[in-house]
C-alpha cells in the first residue's frame, strides 16, 4: 500500500481525508465507501485501477476514518455527501469522472449521477442497487434488523459500548458476510447475535481488522451512526428519478441484501431498469456483501472490463 498516498481537502468547510494513486491517463476514477468501511475497503481496486492508467480517489467520508466530524452530526443529510462529492471533483479540477459506490456509498454515486449526469461518466455501484426513497420499504425490515435497531438513537451507542472497536468492527464483518437477514430477538442486542469464537472471514485478515480499529478508534461511531442509518429519511425527494449515465450493479450472489423484502425480484426482472434504463448487472458466485474485498480481482475486473471504461 505504499503507492498510496494521502491528502486533505477543505470541502464545504470540513477537512476530508482523500487517499489517491495513479496518474490518470485513462481518466480518474472516485470509490465511495459504506459502512463499516473506510477508504481502506477500496485497497486492492485503488491500486489496480493506477496501473490499468486511472487515477483513483477515495475519500474518507465526513465523519468517518481521517476525515473531519460535522459539527451538527444530527443535521446530516444526503446533500451532504453529494455536495462533498461535488467540491472533491471541483477542488481537484476533475470536469468528468467514474464514480463507484459500496453499500451506502451507492446512494451517493447514483444521487450525484442524477444532480450532476455532466460531469458522470459512469456509474458502477456495489452490493445495492438504485432503489428510490419511500419510507415504506424500512417498514418491511424486522423490527430486530440491524438497520431498524441502529436507527433507534443510543441504542447502538449502548450496545457497542459494551466492547472495545475492534470487536464491535469484527462482529459486524461476519454478521454482513452471512446470506441471511440477521434478527435479534427482543432480548437481545446486535452485538449478541455473533460468538466470540467466531473466525473472521479468511479474506479479512487480523492486519486489515487492525487497520479498520485505529481509523474507527479516530473517528468513533457517532457520525457513521447517523449517517447513513438515522438519515436514511432525509433524501434529496426525487420525483421519478432516472439514472440516465452508463451504470453496473455488482452483487455477490450471497450477498444479504437479496433478502430485503422484494430485493431480489427487482434486480433480476429488471423492474430496477425502470430507473436505471442503461444497467448491466453482474452475479459474483459466492461474493458476499464485501465482494471487493473477498473477490478483488474479479470486482476490478468488472470495473475495468465494463462498457463504459
């Protein structure tokens, strides 16, 4: 990882850690993270990327690893992460670029692409597909669902706080990288739902854990609670939104998030092509919701290999 090198950006009055390599004579390329990850999620496409001739830029987001804390953190919303967006690529005199996104990190990659389809030249999102705002769809969620839980403010709070961060980062890395919805019971919090024994998957090493500590001990859970789990609702209220830019979907065929209500319907009879008219989805055999890390090479080689590149 010592290509990489790292910068900061004041951007809408806050202090982003950006991490970046490559030269870009292919063009320059913006991954967006999710939760719990950092711009460390993004280690092995950063550096493959640089050497297919991309530029690659990955930003902490606000509130999250090297980067600065909102003042307001209650105030967070979705027009946050894109105006960031939008004054990375001003800031760094960027007029076009790809933009990849990972599980909350691909509402922001699609929202930029419907604010700003001028200066998108793809989108590639993974693990989630484009689903537009309704309240409804969290209604569905059990009520012991990590996201319903962690919306309740304090209740994460409380619950991780009965760990040190790096078991609270190692429990929610395996309870993401299994197939099924995990639910507590209404005993139980959503620390209880993994064993201590339990191993950490073998793609995700005791050193990459070590690494996720330190910036999440920077940082704490605060912001990446609220964002994007309490400001879920705070949209920027679309009315029939369409993607019109080149996009991929990527998803591992494990990947929990089939299991939401619906999800999977809507990605495989295409009915997700009524807001994404030019989509190309891929299945990754096996992936989980971590397809990045767990099949790196065949994630960037998607990325590469995709129409638009």
């Amino acid at each position: 990882m010592e290509k990489i090198e790292h910068s900061y950006l004041i951007i809408n009055g806050i202090s982003l850690h950006i991490a970046h390599v490559g030269k870009g004579e292919s063009g320059d390329v913006i991954l967006l993270h999710g939760f719990p990850e950092i711009w460390y999620s993004w280690r092995y496409q950063m550096l493959a990327l640089a050497e297919a001739g991309f530029r690659a830029i990955t930003p902490d987001c606000r509130g999250y690893g090297l980067s600065g804390q909102p003042q307001e953190p209650d105030k967070a919303s979705w027009e946050d992460l894109t105006s960031d967006l939008l004054g990375i690529l001003d800031t760094l005199n960027i007029p076009k670029a790809f933009i990849v996104g990972k599980d909350f990190g691909t509402k922001t990659a699609n929202d930029f692409s419907i604010l700003h389809p001028g200066r998108v030249l793809g989108v590639i999102t993974l693990g989630v597909p484009f689903v537009p705002d309704s309240p409804s769809s969290l209604a569905a969620l059990p009520k012991g669902f990590y996201i319903p839980r962690w919306r309740e403010p304090g209740r994460a709070e409380k619950d991780f706080g009965r760990f040190e961060v790096k078991r609270v980062l190692r429990n929610i890395y395996i309870l993401f990288c299994r197939r099924e919805l995990q639910v507590a019971e209404e005993d139980q919090e959503i620390m209880d739902l993994v064993e201590q024994t339990t191993p950490l998957p073998p793609w995700f090493t005791e050193d990459d854990l070590a690494c996720y500590t330190a910036l999440y001990e920077n940082s704490g859970f605060s912001y990446p609670l609220q964002m994007p789990y309490r400001s879920i609702h705070k949209g920027h209220g679309f009315t029939n939104p369409k993607i019109e830019v080149p996009s991929l979907l990527i998803i591992g065929e494990k990947d929990y998030i089939l299991k939401f209500p619906g999800m999977e319907e809507y990605i495989r009879n295409g009915t997700v092509k009524h807001f994404v008219p030019d989509l190309e989805t891929t299945f990754i055999s096996d992936g989980t919701h971590f397809v990045q890390e767990q099949f790196p090479d065949k994630a960037v080689g998607h990325i590469q290999t995709s129409e638009y590149s």
